[in-house]
C-alpha cells in the first residue's frame, strides 16, 4: 500500500500530467482547452488573437485549443504535402504581418521544392511573382483554421515556427466572402490534412 508521501508523490504526478500540453509546448493543456471551451461558449465568435490573449499563450497554442471542427493542425514534415494541396485553390492570399505592417501576395501558388543540402524549403523562386525560403527546423506546425463572420477572420492555413508564432497566412477567403470556389478548396484541404500527421494530441 501507499503511505502518505507516495500518494502525494501520486496525486502530483496526476496534476501535472492533466496541466502538460498535449503534445509538446505548441500544444494546448487540458486546462487550457477546458478555458477555451468556456470562453467559445460565451463568445463563439472569439478570434484568434483574443484567444491567445485570454490563455496568456502563443498563436499556436490557442488555435490547438479551439474545437476540432475549427481547426486542423500537422506536423512541419507535412509541409510540402499541404502546400501542394493549397496549389489547387483558385486563388490564394500570401498574408505576411510583420509588427504594424501587413503584406499580401495574391494569386495562384507557385510549386514547392525541397533544398536538401541548405534544410529548407522553397516556395517558388527565378522568374516567379513569390519567392519564399523556409527553414525546415524553424518551422512548429501548421493549422488550417475555420474564421468566423461574428470576428471578420478570414479562414486560413497558418504557418508556425516552433516557438509558435506565425510566419505567414494563406487565405482562402475573407469572412464576408461568398464565393464558393474558395470556401470548397479550403474545405478540401482541411479534410486532407485530417489525414496527416497531428501536431497534438487530439
């Protein structure tokens, strides 16, 4: 039997497993799941970043804590795989926000090559409108997000580095948007990344 220190020893151990994130530091914990599903309830059109700010946590982290049908997150080395799906949209937008400064790059996807001798991966290149070299040990996870009207927030797939901030967007439609083309082409992809490798735990 257990004395007193081994069921504190026990009871410790429990606590902490329920407080670990489920998966790793980009991964949301049961609290903080718990916290989300709460404030979701009151607040379902709650955005993104007023998530992250209520959890006092990374964009990663809060887009983890969001429902399942919200959200789908993959591992770094399904990068390539994701991006080939995205090619199929009709048109994308490559949204970069850095500080107060916001850049968007419209249009088709260019194609996605892996650089094997310098780790990365490169998204277009000579001759192409875009042109964008991702280092692959930086890269965290990658999430397709549903937006929402109530927020404006457009739905997206979402880039991360492994401290969990956001290296870039691609939209596929805006909140308001009503053309179907692009609300079908995320959802295609959404469903496809169901199918990958899982950043977290569900």
């Amino acid at each position: 039997m257990l004395g007193g220190i081994g069921l504190f020893i026990l009871s410790v151990a429990i606590v902490l497993t329920l407080l670990e994130p489920a998966g790793g530091s980009l991964c949301a914990s049961t609290v903080q799941r718990s916290t989300a599903r709460s404030t979701l309830e009151v607040n379902p059109g709650l955005s993104v970043d007023t998530l992250q700010e209520s959890l006092k946590a990374s964009t990663a982290v809060a887009l983890d804590a969001f429902p399942s049908n919200r959200r789908v997150g993959v591992t770094p080395g399904a990068a390539a795989a994701v991006w080939e799906s995205l090619r199929q949209w009709p048109e994308a937008v490559i949204d970069i926000v850095k500080d107060a400064h916001d850049f968007e790059i419209r249009g088709p996807l260019p194609a996605i090559r892996k650089d094997e001798r310098r780790g990365s991966l490169v998204i277009g290149g000579a001759g192409e409108a875009v042109s964008i070299r991702l280092a692959s040990h930086e890269l965290g996870a990658i999430y397709a997000f549903v937006g929402g009207t109530a927020s404006g927030e457009a739905s997206s797939l979402v880039f991360l580095d492994r401290h969990g901030s956001v290296v870039f967007r691609v939209v596929a439609t805006r909140a308001d948007s009503r053309e179907e083309a692009g609300a079908t082409a995320f959802a295609s992809t959404f469903q496809y990344m169901t199918t990958l490798p899982s950043a977290c735990r569900p």
